[in-house]
C-alpha cells in the first residue's frame, strides 16, 4: 500500500470496511500481510507473482495512478484478479506539469531569475534569445485523458497540435480540434513533443538516435509517462551536442537515478521527481478514486467506473 490521502481511508471507514496500511515493502512481509484481503490499494511497492500467489481472497488491485508495471498484471490475468486504475485522477495536475516545463525551459526562466539575484539586472539583452510557444508546433505521442487535456491548454497558447496515436481514431483527434499524423512526420515538425505513452515493448525507446536525426535544432521534450520510452543515452548525447534545446523528464530509466546521472550537468534540463501527479488536489482525488474502485467493485456496486477496470 503505502501512505495515501486520508480521504480515501474515510471511504472504507464509512463504509464499515476494514482496512490497513503497509509501509514496509519486503516481499515476506507483504505475503505476511496480505494472504487474507480481498483487495489491495497500491501506490509505489511491488505486486510480484510470488506475493500475489499467497493472497488466496484476493478479488481487485486498485492502482493509485494509471501505471501499474510494479504489479504483475500477467499473474492477475491468467487469475482472473480484477486491476484497476485512477483513471480520472490526474490528467490535469500532468497536463499542467508539461505545460510547466514546456514554459520553464521556452523562457529560460532560470537564467533571467539568476540575473536579477546576482545584481546583473540590466544585462538582462546579454540573455540568449527566448520564445513564444504562440503558433508552434507541439506533437503529442499517446492521446489517452493526459494527452487531451496538454491538447486542450496548448491549443489556448494557440499552439498547432499534431496527435501520434495509433489506437485513436482520425475523427477522435480532429474533433478534439488536433491534427492527426504519422510519427515520424511529427518528429520532423515538431517544436515541442510530449510523451504519455505506456512503457512495452513497442514503446521502449522509441525516441533513440535515429528519431534525434530527425528533430529540428530547437526542439523541446517532455517525458511524464515512464522512463526508457526516451533513450537516456541518446538524450544525453543529443543535448551535448545541442542537436536539441532542451527536455523535461519526470521519468527515468531507473528510478530513482544514479546520484551521478550524466544529464544532472545539463543545463537545459528540468528534472524533477515523478512528481507530475502529486498535488495536493491529485492525490486527494487519486486516494478517493482508488479506494472506490475497491469498495465498488467488491460490493458490485453501479457506481463502479468500469472503464477504470484495465483486467
């Protein structure tokens, strides 16, 4: 489990149904723990095939967030073990993560904040040029309710938003007044590109050397989905050489990164902590969310969004 917002706890205790938190992940623990329930409530620790085989009520695994490749979904399919997800929860809180990126790194905000601090205000025209994201082109790789939603506040920048997504309708895209397009043409066009993708095998660095050949000089990326959709390497390599302009990752390859990560020394870089969906309004609704799908779908409730039912 791990800590979550109170608020979701208040759903079982009201509901007269016992609950508990774990703050311990180690695998024997967990199967200690767990071998009785008939749901889990998951944030961070690792759901393997072995805790999972000694939880022999188990009936739903509630994600709070909408990854879930730290619980064994492949055990919870083969045994028919329901895997939910928050699927409402936080796609404004991300949106406005990238949003934030996006502007962070178009202005250079950090050098003309350093400027001001170090008494070298009127040498702010020595600034290397900055930018509008007015009228730019942004590419957006996976148009799930994240990639909608950084759609709809781009388009009010009056940015032009081009949509990769395969498993998405033409209509869908330009309904939602978005240019659907190939993903290799979108990498030649793009200014800005922001990926929420899920992490498979059909993803995995699917940004890598050859896709960085493609980019224009000053394109900017952002990386909230999972880290390794992105090659690390190639990033690196891409934003020494300043083949690119700049990048924001609130995911990596491993997490958390080496202490001596080599894109630390990059400049042009804003990093933070898989942190994209934990504002204080995000996790309050991800906490209610998640707890709900348990308690819904436990008592077959219709109020059960079953669109949140992924297994």
């Amino acid at each position: 489990m791990g800590k979550i917002h109170p608020d979701g706890i208040n759903i079982f205790n009201t509901n007269n149904v016992q609950s508990f938190e774990i703050e311990n992940f180690e695998e024997n623990y967990l199967i200690h723990k767990l071998m009785e329930v008939d749901g889990i409530v998951i944030r961070t620790a690792n759901l393997t095939s072995n805790v999972l085989s000694k939880c022999k009520n188990l009936k739903i695994v509630s994600r709070h967030g909408v990854g879930y490749d730290n619980v064994d979904s492949n055990y919870l399919n083969r045994n028919k073990i329901a895997l939910a997800i928050t699927g409402t929860s936080n796609a404004v809180s991300v949106a406005e993560h990238v949003m934030t990126m996006f502007l962070y790194l178009t202005k250079k905000i950090h050098l003309s904040d350093q400027l001001v601090k170090s008494g070298n205000f009127k040498k702010k025209y020595d600034l290397p040029n900055y930018f509008e994201l007015y009228k730019k082109n942004l590419l957006i790789l996976g148009f799930g309710r994240i990639g909608q939603e950084l759609a709809k506040r781009s388009l009010a920048f009056d940015m032009h938003v081009y949509v990769y997504d395969p498993f998405v309708s033409r209509e869908k895209i330009k309904g939602k007044d978005c240019i659907p397009i190939d993903k290799n043409e979108g990498f030649k066009i793009a200014d800005y590109i922001s990926v929420h993708l899920p992490l498979n095998d059909t993803t995995k660095n699917i940004i890598n050397y050859n896709e960085f050949k493609l980019f224009k000089k000053n394109i900017i990326l952002a990386n909230t989905a999972r880290g390794g959709i992105i090659n690390e390497e190639a990033l690196y390599d891409a934003l020494k050489r300043k083949i690119i302009s700049g990048v924001g990752l609130d995911v990596f390859e491993k997490e958390p990164p080496i202490n001596n990560h080599p894109l630390f020394n990059q400049e042009n870089t804003i990093l933070t902590p898989h942190n994209a969906a934990l504002t204080l309004e995000c996790r309050k609704r991800m906490s209610i969310e998640a707890c709900e799908n348990v308690l819904f779908f436990l008592e077959k409730n219709r109020k059960l969004n079953h669109k949140n039912i992924i297994l």
